[in-house]
C-alpha cells in the first residue's frame, strides 16, 4: 500500500484561504468516504481536525473544511492564521481493510 | 477526559525486541479500537495496525507482518505494541491512538508518543 500524495508544501498569506490535495486511488478515497485530516506540529502528536471526508469534530475551527471529489479529497483552509503554520496528513481507509496516510504538507504563512 | 499515556523512551540493539504500553483512561475501553501509528525522524506518518480491544483481534500492515504483535489486557485498560528483530530503521516515534467510530480510522486522541531508538 503506498502513500497518498499529498504537496509537500503549501503557503499562504493571513486571512487567505489554502487548500491542500490528497490523492488516492479507486481503492481507498475513491471508494469509502473514510477521509480524515490531520494536523502536527513539531514534537508533538497529531490532531485529529476533520474525519468521514468533512465533519469536523468538536472543538475544530469551522475555517476548516474537507471535501472530496473521485480519488482526491481536499483539506480547505480559509482565513489562514498564524497558528495554522503545522504539517497536515490525510488518511483512509481502504480496500484491503488497511489505513494508509499521506506523504503530508507543510503549510506555511508568509 | 479521554487519555492515552504511553510508555517511556527505549533505546535497543538491532535484533532485539521492544514492548511498548499505552494505557487508556477516560472512556470505556472496550468500546473502541487502538492504532498504532509511527513517525521516523523528519519523515511522515505511518499506519502499523490496529487492535480491537473487545475481541482482541488485530490488523497489520504486511510490512510489519511477522514483526509486530498487537495485545490488550482489559483488566488495566492497556494496549502493547510489540516489535520484535529492530533494525536501525525502526527507529521513530510510535503513537497509539483511538480510534472514532466503527474502524473508520478516524484517530480522534492520541498518546503522547513513545521513542524508539535502535542503534548499537
């Protein structure tokens, strides 16, 4: 099972929005929608900010979306803040009853 | 509060074994399944398998296959992680964590993380 792909980096200025890909295949995004998103900073453990393609568990900013069309899903940012500087994995479900992450994105904010 | 508390640092030879714990609190335990995941230094996340807590029963990423052996003991809310014949690749940062709902893989709290150092 390899990796999704995901941008190694993203960036964006204060208050835009981003968006980071997630491409999979008709084997995992493109079958189930069992997306989830997360977020890490440095030494710490990754955060949980949307699961099941686009909910969005208690607590999470509503600037943050997901989405999905085919084999890629889409973590959407808007009114990008400092704090928002992390590294993000998608993950997924898939055919061989398996998980499998992203290659992550780092997000930067100018 | 939902918490995950792994066990501490361990530095192994390669070829040796390691046993890692992660003691659940806050939630009933038997209700939800545990992942492990891990993190080599500066590199991504990587699924290694899950456990259901109830059964017992697990699933592992054929790379691990043969390697890792996933166990609970529900008497004291904990998961192990045990992976065994260590190679200096092996070393990462290895996460348990829980998992939402159903085995979507929705990991929604997770341990603090365990260092695995391989190196002789």
């Amino acid at each position: 099972q390899f990796a999704l792909t995901q941008p190694a980096s993203v960036s964006g200025s204060p208050g835009q929005s981003i968006t980071i890909s997630c491409t999979g295949t008709s084997s995992d995004v493109g079958l189930y929608n069992y997306v989830s998103w997360y977020q890490q900073y440095p030494d710490k453990a990754p955060k949980l900010m949307i699961y099941d393609v686009s909910k969005r568990p208690s607590g999470v900013s509503n600037r943050f979306s997901g989405s999905k069309s085919g084999n890629t899903a889409s973590l959407t940012i808007s009114g990008l803040q400092a704090e928002d500087e992390a590294d993000y994995y998608c993950s997924s479900y898939t055919i061989s009853s398996l998980y499998v992450f992203g290659t992550g994105t780092k997000v930067t904010v100018l | 509060q939902v918490q995950l508390v792994q066990s501490g640092a361990e530095v192994k030879k390669p070829g040796a074994s390691v046993k890692v714990s992660c003691k659940a609190s806050g939630y009933t335990f038997t209700f939800y399944s545990i992942h492990w995941v891990r993190q080599a230094p500066g590199l991504g996340l990587e699924w290694m398998g899950m456990i259901n807590p109830s059964a017992g029963t697990t699933t592992y990423t054929q790379k691990f296959q043969g390697r890792v052996t996933m166990t609970r003991d529900t008497s004291t809310s904990t998961v192990y992680m045990e992976l065994s014949s260590l190679r200096s690749e092996d070393t990462a940062v290895h996460y348990c964590a829980r998992d939402l709902g159903a085995g979507t893989g929705s990991l929604d709290n997770w341990g603090q993380g365990t260092l695995v150092t391989v190196s002789s």
